[in-house]
C-alpha cells in the first residue's frame, strides 16, 4: 500500500558549489510512503504525514548552508562561533556562525539526487509502525522567464531565517506602463543569480576585493566573507519586501520609467512593490 502527498513543502537553502561557488536553493517536496494497512485502515494518519515530514526537514538542513566537505578548497573547522567555512574554489569565502546552521555532508558536490536519497533515508529509519519505507521527491519549481538564486541572512529573525548563509530560488516580474517586461526580468534576473544580499548596516569591512558581512542573532554570532563583486548591498534588511522596494527604484533609475517588481522569497511567499520618479 502507498500513500503519495505531492506539494507537501519547500526546503529553502544555500549550497557552495565547487565550480558555480555560493548559490540559492528552492525544492518542492513530494513524499511517498509504501507499508501495510493498520487495524484502523490507515498506513499513516493522513493528517500527520505533512506535520511530521516537515518537522524532520525544519529540524534539519532547511534554512542552513550545505557544505560538500570533500569538495576541493573546502576547509571545516571549530571557531569560537561555532564552525568555521573556508574555500578557494572557484572564489575565496568563509562563513562562520553556530554548528546548526551548516550542514556537512560527505561529497564532492552536493546534488538534487544525493539530497534526495540522504533525505528519504533519513525519514525511512525514522518511519512509523506501519511504514517500511518514505521515498521524497525534490524539484526545481518550474519557472517560465527569468529566476534567480540568492542567498542572505536575515539578523531581527526570530525563526531560521536570522542564518547568515541561506538562500532561495525565485521568480522575478517587472512592470512598466502596466505590461510585462521580459527584456528586463531576464537581465536583472541573470545580474542577481548566485548573489549575496546584504544590509549596509552589517558591513563590518570592505574593501575592493572583499567584503564582510557581520552580525549577532538570537542563534549567536555569524559572519560571511566574500568577493565583492559576488555582493549586493540593500540600504535595509533584505527581506523580500525591501528587495521588491530596492530592485523596482534601481530599474526605475535606470530607464527613467516608473517601475512595478513582484519579488518572491523561494517558492510561495511575494512581495510588490512600485517606484516613481
């Protein structure tokens, strides 16, 4: 017997990659349980399965950086934060901050099929009774016209969100004089993928070649060292609201047009915003 739970969630994350460097993530879960029948009928109650699967994976690697210790330049060691991240390949960053913000998986690179089976391995040796095996299903969302991949951290987060190294993966709409523009959403969305988005107020120090990005959360201390030109520098926090805000007054500046941009944090949660000259 199976019982299937498609768009059961979404797993937010960061993963350093040996050839792209830091990149944001965005995966649509779909789960399946295979098992007997209960005396009452049921594999699992139907309305614990998306609880239970959910909490596994907010407990886990959601909202945190994933690290391919095995990955060359990929150096991992203790610090007085908690872990510290350091890499030479393809660009130079370190990342430190508390141990549950990262999670180390023993790899070369981290891949979709590899988080994939780690993740329903997981859940099967965690299964109930009845269930003798949980398969999950990640995908990409499927995107027409332009999206891209950031990662940031967000410090007034009381949830996980406060990990400096998380990231997403999002679609971008940009309007003028009430019409789409795909001319614009793909180069904005090709200039932000595999950006870093920070506050100006978190810059702890900049220089041409690098930047630091610095800050203390309810979760404890965190900083992030990377190129500066891999960098993107909002006036506020950058949650999807400001990033709404600060995208549609630079686009606005730059064509002289009055400029709508409906920003998306990951999959389902948006934000819109207007700017007028």
């Amino acid at each position: 017997m199976a019982l299937f739970v498609n768009h059961l969630t979404h797993i937010d994350v960061s993963v350093w990659c040996p050839t792209k460097g830091l990149i944001g993530c965005s995966w649509q879960v779909d789960a399946l349980l295979e098992g007997e029948l209960g005396d009452d009928g049921m594999l699992f109650d139907f309305g614990e399965v998306k609880p239970w699967i959910k909490r596994s994976l907010d407990g886990g690697l959601d909202h945190t950086l994933l690290v391919p210790t095995q990955a060359p330049g990929v150096e991992v060691s203790e610090c007085d934060e908690g872990l510290c991240i350091r890499t030479t390949t393809p660009y130079t960053m370190e990342v430190r901050g508390p141990e549950q913000a990262f999670t180390l998986l023993p790899w070369e690179s981290i891949t979709l099929e590899r988080i994939t089976h780690h993740l329903s391995a997981q859940l099967t040796e965690q299964r109930p009774t009845n269930v003798e095996r949980v398969t999950l299903t990640l995908s990409d969302e499927l995107i027409e016209g332009a999206a891209y991949g950031y990662s940031h951290g967000l410090k007034r987060h009381q949830g996980n969100c406060q990990r400096i190294a998380h990231g997403h993966r999002s679609r971008l709409h940009i309007f003028q004089e009430q019409q789409r523009q795909p001319q614009l959403e793909q180069q904005w969305g090709a200039w932000l993928d595999n950006r870093y988005l920070l506050e100006e107020a978190d810059i702890a120090e900049q220089s041409q070649a690098q930047l630091t990005c610095r800050y203390a959360a309810a979760q404890g201390y965190f900083s992030i060292t990377l190129p500066t030109e891999r960098c993107s520098v909002l006036p506020k926090p950058t949650t999807v609201e400001n990033i709404a805000l600060w995208l549609a007054d630079q686009i606005a500046k730059q064509t002289g047009i009055a400029t709508q941009v409906h920003a998306f944090e990951g999959i389902d949660k948006g934000a819109t915003a207007h700017a007028t000259l």
